[in-house]
C-alpha cells in the first residue's frame, strides 16, 4: 500500500509541475505559477530568471529579492544564483487560506539597477493530506419505537480540511438490518448523511442497534473517518421541533459590539409538556472559531455576538444550529444560519518603503528613482481602494507603476547649499467614509556636488606695508568661502606667477595654502617701489577643481629713512664753500640759498632750514622755509671779514633727520664781477632736460665763465712779469705756481687757493699758472685750466692773505672724508624755484658724457 501511495503522489508531483513549466506569464506582465502544499524546503517553484528574461549573473548584485511585509512569513525564496523559485517552508493550504476556494501567494519581485518591480501569484493547489473527521467517536442516536419506515435521521457531518475533491465525498454504512443510509448535498456542496428506517423497531426484542458510518473523500490516495452511532430505541415521542425554514441568512457589521443579536431562531413541536419544550444549541461539528464569536441561548433560541468580528479575516461565518425536544426519544432538527459581514472602514492604509534610494546626488536629472513604496488597506471596495500623494513644496512626486506601488521620483534639479536635507511627507488615504489616512516622512538627503567656486570675501583687498620692515613678516590675510562641503569646501591659496620690477612675484610675497595668511620676503624700499599688485587664487578640492581669483595691492608707505642732502652750495676740494659779500650791504641783502634735498615723501620729505652756528647771530639770518640767507643788520667796522656760518636742514619725519653745512663768508670792500657759490647748480639730466630755462642757463653760465677766465689768463700774465723785474731768482713753473716767490704759509705769507678743471676722459692734461691778482691788493690767485674750460670744473678767486691771528688752520677747513656721494633720486618737490637762486661765486660740476651728473658736498648728517 506504501507504493501506491508513493506513485500517487509521485504522478500529482509530475502533472503540477508539467503545468509549471508549461504556464506562461499572463497578459499585462504578471506571472503565474501553481505549486502543491505540503512540499519540502528547496522544492522546485519556477524558472523565474528564465522567465522573467533577467540575467542570472547579475541577480545578485542587482538585489533581486522578494518583498513581503513586515512579520510575513517567507513560504518561498528565490535562488539569487540560478534565478529558481524555490519552497522556503512547508505550506498548509488550510493554514494559509482560512477560507475555501482558489489560495494564492501574491509575490512582488524587485530588481535595482535599473529598478523594476514584477508581480507573481502562486497558487498553492490542495493535496489530499486531511482525513475526514467527526465531531465524536461515538454518537447517541435515540429513535422512538413508533418511528415509522422511511423514517429520516440526520447525522452528524463529518469535517475535511481539504477542498474539492479532496473534501468529504459520501459516506458509507455498515451493513444492518434495520437502516440505510443516504447521503445529501448542501447548496454548497457538502455532503451530510440521513438514516434512513428500513424496517420497524421493537424496543422489546432490541433496544440498542450499533452501527458503523464511515465518511470517505475524493482524494487520491482516498482517506476516511469513523464514528459509531449507538441508536437507542425509544418510548413513542412522535413529534420532533420544526425550524420555520431551513436555512437563514443574516447581515452584520465587522464592527457591531459583543452581545448585539445576530438572529432570533424559532422552532415548534407539536407534541406537549416535554415533548414539545425545545432546546437550541450549536451542532457537534460547529467550528471553534464560530463558537468563539458567537452564542445560542437554549431556551430562547437567540444568536447573539460573543467575540470580536473582522471582515478582512473572514467575511462569511456559517452556523448551524439544532433544535431538540425536551421529551423521550427527542430528535434534533439542524439549520443553517449565514452570517454576511459588512466591510467597514477600519483599517488605515499601510505605508510601506519596499526600497529607498539615498542619498541623492545633487545634479540628478528629474525623473531619477528615489523610493518604491507600496501601500495596502485590509478593507474592501472603496474602504480598499487607496490613493497617494506627497507633501508641498518638495521636488518630488509619486509614479503609480502597479496597484498599490508607486515610485517616488524628482521633479527638478536638486541644490544641496539650498537645501542639504528633505523630509518628504507621503500621505496615503482610502475612499471609505469617513476616509482613513496614513502618513510617512521619508528623509531624503542630498549628496553634495563640486558646483560652487570659491568666493572671496572682498572683490580687492588693499594692504599697506611700511617700508623697512622684517622679511617674513606677516603682511595681511586673504580669506574665500564656498558653499559646497566637505572636499569640495576645502580650499588651498596660491599666488599666480607675474614679475615684479623684472623680479619673479614669488621673491616678494608669499602665502600659506591653508589660512590665506600673507608674508613679505624681503625688506621693500618706498623710494625703489612704491606699490605693486598681485593675483591671489583659492581653488578647491573637488573634482573637477573649481577656483577663483582676487587682486591684492599692496602699498608701500614711507619711513622717514633718507636725511636730507644738501644740493647747493657744495664745498670745492674738501673745502668749505666760501661767499663774497660787500661791506656796503645792506640789511635784507641775499648772501645765497642753501638748498637740499630728501628722497623721501610727504612730511618726511617737507624741509627746513636754521641758522645752527654763526660768527655773529645778530647779522645773518636763514629762511626755514627756502634757505635763503640774507643779513639782519649793516656791516660794522668792528666786524669781522671772515664770517662762518653753520646751516642745518632738517626734515618734518618722525623722528626727524637733518643734514648741516659750513659756509665762509668773507667781507669784502667791492665785489668782483664774479657768480656766487649760490648761483644756479647743475640739475641732472633727466631733470634738466625736461626745462629749456636750465639750457639758457648753462649757455649764460659758460660763456660768463669764459670771459672771466680770460681776463683772470691776462692779468696773471701781468703779475708775472712784474714780478720777474723786482725779484730775480724766482720763476713760476707750470707744475707749481706761487703767488708770491719764496713764501711760506707762515703769518705774513698770502693764502692761496687751488682751482683745479677736470678735463673728461681722453683730454690733454691741465695747465696750471700764477695770475696776478687784478682784485683788490694783497690777494693772490691760482688757477689751472684744461683745454675745454667751457666744459670743465672750476673755482673762483680766493683771497691769498695772511691768515689772522684767531683764524684756525685753513688746512682744517675741509677734509676728504667729509664728502657724501648722493646716489638716490634726487627729490625735486621741494627744489627752490629758480627766481630764488642767487648766482654761485664757487661750484663744481663734474660731467660724466650723457649719463647724469654725481654731486660732492661738505655735508654733515644729523
């Protein structure tokens, strides 16, 4: 028997999954699938790969998985390495599907990359796996004596699990003498059986008649059950209870409250006292479930509610229902009662993130997938039909792709430094009435992209650096920002490569790539720049990188560094510069203007000038403003004829700086026609070419000079040979010249002065002679000439006579070390103007071709 059975079951096996094999995916691209419970884990379901067209090496990484709710149990499983749809845990039919009629497993199947959705039903087919059941083993049948032939007593049903075929089939009895057996079906297909008297009972010759009913389904193999049925004769009870129909059909509310009356049953029996009270009750094969939501009162005949309802567990409960007499011999009647339950809205939707997507990229197209989501309500018709929907003001909206799953895309593009973060409501509502919904954030974060450059702070930045300061000192800070975060947000400064004054900008400044801190490389120089700029660029980490640019200029600001330099009058040979001034002078006389310069700027460069030392103060006076130097008072007989001045120039810095010069002025009775140390100096050329009035000038100067040494060559030619009569022996050579033969520089000896020309380069060499002096008598005068006088450096007469008694040595006068070499730009903001320079009686020029001109003066600095 045990091999026909394993056949059996082996050929169910084969049909259902030849049905497999051959069933296709239905219209609209769901597929559908029959398998037979009760089949061992790893049981063979379908090809779903194959069917589906999917590629089964990529199932894995594409996450194909089915999606159950939460606390679902997982009856069957995919095989991510074949795509087979195989039993993951037994299935009972009958746990599975309380209820009769066709049993389905509602699959979703869910691919990423790119995301699909399938849907699968799987219908679980009923095996012949429950035997028929009765309520009891043993059943107590009590039949009256006076029951007559033909009689009908209704049996106890026997219960089958199974559906179909599988289901209670007919039922059979053992053989007797006294009964039959007929089986009826119900208007739903149920099989119950109906004794049927055969013959007439005697309670005096048996009273108890045993026999055997045996219920047996349609399956393969065929199962059966068993119940003995002890039939009792009895007393004549000739009437049993009459239900006034057979069948009632009754409409209750899900939601009605425990003790509402479902239906008031009515029965009769003919029959008086006992016999004819009657008693309701359940019959012995009511479910539990039945006897657990409802109760019949015994003697009323009430049906009332007991436990809770709920439509969407099961929407229809049948009751049956016996009536029995109180008498001898009393025989149930049964109905049936159906209860119709009415749907009603209790039950929200269910909201359910089947896969979420996140996070976002911030430059995801409109339209990318963000979330499935699919949603459920247990109700029924409208109270089950479901529409959603997301909140306001979101770059987003729901896609319906299936009944009940949508798929939450974007609308627009994205900007994380807008809005780094969504929390998108979705709100799901039924059509019942009052409708029910259910809400769900869904936090969408947004991944950032580098789209922003770096911003600096300020379109420009101006920075001012005082002149001198310390190499590697900080000098400012650049600062930028950018919206983006993280990598992208990291930021590096740099310099852009340029020149400055022909120098790379990188030996001027340098920057620190993290703060944007700025540092100077070297010492700067107002006086050789005074401004310069450079490109600052901060770019930052992402990729591609993004950057941007900003200008710094930076001013140098002067430091009262330079002290001024006198420019006029300049001492001649390490000599002190010396001035004519007659005895007739009057006060206001303009002796001469001391001028300098400053190569400085601003109040550093502002001078002034001050009478520091003086032979006698109540006779000279210097204007602080332009340096000239006039006289205070007349000249005196007790006066002096040898006047030395000491005039110091002082600038306006802080602190201020100063420079001093020495003058000897010397009283005469008549001037000679002669320029002035004071008078006009030579400009360099590039200033002097810039005013046609210095041309005119160094014309007139020359051709004045010439004449003068002239006359000076005539009257030295005079003097010597005057002297040749009166002292013989003596000679003037060229080499050596003395005014007077045979001095010495002792107290009645005649001072002399050395007037030197400086032929340029390539020149013959000087002529040195011994002029008689054509002034006033007791001078002596030297002069030494070069074949270009108009071109060379010269000196003025100076007075040859003895040197008084309180007169230090001339020879202290002027010493080498004193003369300062100016090399800087000479400063002509504060230059006198020309009308304020008296003519020098005594300078020096000395040229070097067209390339400018280089000063020497007795110039002390403070």
């Amino acid at each position: 028997m045990g091999a026909g059975v394993g056949s059996r079951w082996g050929q169910l096996f084969l049909r259902s999954l030849l049905f497999l094999l051959l069933a296709g995916p239905p219209a609209g691209g769901q597929l559908r699938y029959t398998v037979p419970e009760e089949l061992e884990h790893g049981a063979f379901v379908a090809n779903l790969g194959e069917d589906l067209g999917l590629d089964v090496s990529t199932l894995s990484a594409r996450r194909f998985r089915i999606v159950s709710r939460a606390g679902a149990r997982q009856h069957l499983e995919v095989n991510l390495e074949n795509g087979i749809l195989f039993v993951n845990e037994r299935i009972d039919r009958e746990e599975v599907c309380e209820a009769g009629g066709t049993c389905l497993l509602h699959l979703q199947l869910l691919v990423e990359s790119p995301l699909e959705l399938y849907r699968v039903e799987v219908e679980v087919l009923d095996i012949n796996d429950h035997a028929p059941t009765f309520p009891w083993q043993e059943y107590v049948l009590e039949v009256a004596e006076s029951a007559v032939l033909g009689a009908r007593f209704p049996l106890e049903s026997a219960q089958d699990p199974d559906v179909g075929t599988n289901s209670v089939h007919t039922y059979r009895l053992s053989p007797n003498g006294f009964f039959s057996l007929e089986v009826q079906t119900r208007s739903d297909a149920s099989k119950f059986a109906e004794l049927v008297l055969e013959r007439a009972l005697d309670r005096e010759q048996q009273r108890v008649h045993r026999v055997l009913l045996t219920a047996l389904d349609g399956g393969v193999p065929e199962r059966s059950g068993t119940a003995h049925i002890l039939v009792t004769v009895l007393d004549a009870n000739d009437n049993v209870p009459a239900f006034d129909q057979p069948s009632y059909g009754v409409s209750l509310p899900e939601d009605a409250p425990v003790g509402t009356l479902v239906i008031q049953l009515n029965a009769t029996d003919l029959d008086e006292g006992p016999n004819g009270e009657i008693e309701y009750s359940f019959s012995g094969h009511a479910p539990p479930r039945v006897r657990e939501l409802f109760h019949v009162e015994p003697r009323s005949g009430q049906v009332l509610l007991k436990g809770r309802l709920d439509y969407e567990r099961a929407s229809l409960h049948e009751l049956y229902v016996q009536a029995k007499d109180r008498g001898p011999s009393a025989v149930a009647v049964h109905c049936r009662v159906l209860v119709h339950l009415l749907d009603v809205n209790d039950n929200a939707p269910e909201v359910t993130l089947t896969s979420v997507s996140t996070p976002v990229l911030e430059d995801a197209p409109p339209g990318t997938v963000i979330a499935v989501i699919s949603v459920l309500d247990r109700d029924s018709g409208d109270n089950g039909r479901v529409s959603c929907e997301v909140g306001p003001n979101v770059p987003f909206e729901l896609r319906s792709s299936f009944r009940n799953y949508y798929t939450l895309v974007t609308t627009q593009a994205l900007d994380r430094e807008v809005v780094p973060e969504y929390n998108v409501s979705i709100t799901a509502r039924d059509m019942g009435s009052p409708a029910l919904l259910t809400r769900s954030t869904l936090t969408v974060p947004v991944s950032d992209v580098n789209d922003n450059a770096p911003r600096f702070l300020q379109p420009s930045y101006s920075v001012y650096v005082m002149e001198n300061n310390a190499p590697g000192a900080s000098i400012c800070s650049v600062s930028a920002l950018d919206p983006d975060c993280q990598q992208n947000a990291y930021l590096s400064y740099s310099i852009a490569d340029g020149h400055i004054h022909g120098m790379p900008v990188g030996t001027y400044v340098s920057i620190n790539s993290d703060s944007g801190h700025m540092y100077a490389l070297r010492s700067l120089d107002y006086e050789q720049i005074r401004s310069f700029q450079i490109q600052v660029q901060a770019q930052d980490a992402g990729f591609p990188p993004l950057s941007a640019n900003v200008t710094v200029h930076i001013f140098v600001l002067d430091q009262n560094d330079n002290a001024p330099v006198i420019v006029s009058p300049l001492p001649h040979n390490g000599s002190v510069a010396t001035e004519l001034v007659p005895r007739s002078a009057r006060p206001g006389y303009l002796v001469g203007t001391v001028s300098a310069v400053d190569a400085d700027a601003g109040l550093n460069s502002h001078l002034s000038y001050q009478l520091l030392q003086a032979t006698d103060f109540t006779l000279f006076s210097v204007a602080p403003d332009t340096g000239e130097l006039r006289t205070l008072r007349s000249f005196l007989e007790q006066d002096s004829s040898r006047q030395r001045l000491v005039v110091q120039v002082r600038d306006s810095g802080q602190p201020a700086l100063s420079a001093t010069v020495s003058l000897l002025l010397s009283v005469v009775e008549t001037m000679p026609q002669t320029l002035s140390d004071f008078s006009e100096f030579s400009l360099p050329p590039e200033v002097s070419s810039s005013s046609p009035l210095t041309l005119y000038l160094l014309v007139s100067l020359g051709s004045i000079s010439f004449t003068f040494l002239l006359a000076i060559l005539i009257l030295t030619a005079i003097r010597c040979r005057g002297e040749q009569r009166s002292h013989q022996g003596d000679s003037c050579s060229p080499p050596r010249c003395h005014c007077c033969p045979g001095s010495r520089p002792s107290s009645d000896g005649l001072k002399t002065s050395n007037l030197t020309a400086q032929p340029p380069a390539g020149t013959a060499a000087a002529t040195c002679l011994d002029v008689p002096a054509g002034g006033p008598p007791g001078y002596c005068y030297k002069v030494c000439l070069g074949p270009e006088s108009a071109q060379s450096d010269f000196m003025f007469l100076k007075p040859c006579s003895p040197p008084r008694n309180n007169e230090k040595d001339p020879g202290k006068r002027s010493r080498p070390d004193q003369h300062l070499q100016v090399s800087k730009e000479v400063n002509t903001d504060w230059l006198p103007p020309s009308t304020q320079r008296p003519t020098l009686k005594r300078y020096q020029i000395q040229h070097y071709g067209n390339r400018g001109s280089r000063w020497k003066g007795d110039v002390a600095i403070g």
